[in-house]
C-alpha cells in the first residue's frame, strides 16, 4: 500500500513507540535555526517542518519564525506533537496536522523554509522535492538535516550499538517479507538530489555537532529509539535479546552512574529556490 509516492510500511514503522522516541531522540540544536535563519537574511515567516514525527524539530522554531506547520502522516507520533500544544506559551504559532511530503496543500510560494529533521531518507526524493519546490518562496530554503547514529561517545559502546543495529536489520530481513518492508534511502544520496533535481539555485552540504548530555539510560533509550529495534519488538522476536544486553552492558559500564557530555554530529543538506 503507497500513500501518494510514500509508503504506509515506512508510515507504519513509527507507530508505538512515540514515547521512547520524544523522551530520547535529541532535538533540533540552534545551529539549525542559526545557519537557515542567516540563508535566509530574515526571520521566516512560514517554517514547514515535514515529517516532524513528535515535534521535537518543530517546537524549537517557537520564536524565531512567525508560523510553525508540522507535517507528520502517522498518527501516534502527530498525536505526541499536539499533546505538548497545551504547555506552550506560544502554541498559537505551531500547528501539526496529517500530511504527506509530497502533498502539502499549501499555497505555491508560501512558506520560507522547509525542513526534514531525519526524515527525507524515508520520502520519495523527485516528487517531495518537487513539491518542496512548490512551495517555498523565490530565495526560499530547504535543508534535511541528520543525526549521525551512535552519538560520538567511546568505540567500544558504539561498535555495542553497530552490532546491535546490525543483528536486528538480520532479524528483520529473516521475518519480514520484502513486500512488507519499510523502504530507506541512502542519506548520502540527499545532496546529489537536490542538485539534480534543477529547482535550486545552489546547495550545499554542511557539518556541525552539538554536545549534549546522556546518561546511561538515555544513551541506551537512542537506540531503543531506532526504528529497526522497535520493528523486531513488534515481532515478538527473543532473538536480539544477548546483543541488546551486551550494548547495555557495555553502556552502563562506561558511564558507570555519570551525565556525559555527548557529541552529536550533523549533516545537512540544503537547497536555496
């Protein structure tokens, strides 16, 4: 089943988990806001953030753009986004609805920059980028932006998570029908999208980081947050259980009841219209 271009498998592999991934997953750094806001030359009138999952790149827009558009098609992860409506003090600017990234019903020329926080990988590039096209007003920017996965902390609580992430994808691939699959595209592939597409002007890749504490607990939570574990969960599979209680092991050893500064590392790829 295909909404639009997009496919409900990759709708439906967020559904469940919202929690875990609003409690863990880090939000969007002010470097973003910095780098689009300083392209841009002013503060953005219209931000579409698309695919915005639980809002935690949307509400980080509160202040600094006049009207905030989360666009989220599954409905767990949009139902998170709107229960921290009420606990905003500026909720007036911020709407999350149900939408997909190649059909935003917005007007043409309308918004100031679009944004896809780890999410463009899961949307099909020629038609969403077509739409981002659309959409976005002459000089208007879009960036998709990722975390690199496991945060930088020690090799050998991220090769832990590497062989985690790896024997769930095995597990997944042995119980999965390919038909049933959610389908992810190559985030390297983001930037050689947006030149060939020919609707941008100019486009860049640029890196940043940002430091950011975890304990144990939360450093583990980031990859319970990961859309491949929690496919296995869903499974009912015991089979990732020994790797999964290696890397907390191995997590819990090296933080041993610490906070530690955490280096998240950044890359986004932007397209000025």
């Amino acid at each position: 089943m295909t909404t639009g271009s997009h496919s409900q498998n990759n709708v439906d592999r967020f559904s469940g988990f919202e929690n875990d991934y609003d409690q863990h997953r880090p939000k969007t750094p002010q470097a973003v806001i910095d780098i689009l806001s300083s392209y841009l030359g002013r503060t953005p009138e219209l931000v579409a953030d698309v695919g915005c999952g639980t809002g935690l790149s949307s509400f980080v827009w509160l202040g600094h753009a006049k009207q905030i558009i989360g666009f989220e098609p599954n409905d767990d992860m949009r139902g998170k986004a709107l229960s921290h409506l009420p606990k905003q003090a500026e909720a007036a600017a911020i709407s999350f609805v149900k939408g997909y990234s190649d059909r935003l019903f917005l007007d043409a020329e309308s918004v100031d920059v679009v944004t896809c926080s780890q999410s463009f990988h899961w949307m099909e590039p020629v038609s969403t980028l077509r739409e981002f096209a659309r959409v976005l007003k002459p000089g208007g920017i879009f960036a998709a932006y990722d975390c690199d996965w496991p945060p930088t902390l020690h090799w050998a609580v991220e090769a832990e998570y590497e062989r985690l992430i790896a024997r769930s994808e095995e597990i997944i691939a042995k119980y999965v029908l390919a038909k049933d699959l959610a389908s992810k595209r190559d985030k390297e592939q983001h930037i050689t999208q947006i030149k060939n597409s020919g609707l941008f002007c100019f486009a860049k890749e640029i890196v940043f980081h940002n430091l950011e504490y975890c304990d144990a607990e939360r450093y583990i939570g980031l990859a319970l947050s990961q859309g491949g574990i929690q496919t296995v969960f869903k499974l009912g599979s015991k089979e990732l259980e020994q790797q999964l209680q290696q890397f907390i092991s191995s997590a819990e050893h090296y933080f041993a009841g610490r906070a530690l500064a955490v280096r998240f590392s950044y890359r986004m790829r932007l397209g000025v219209k």
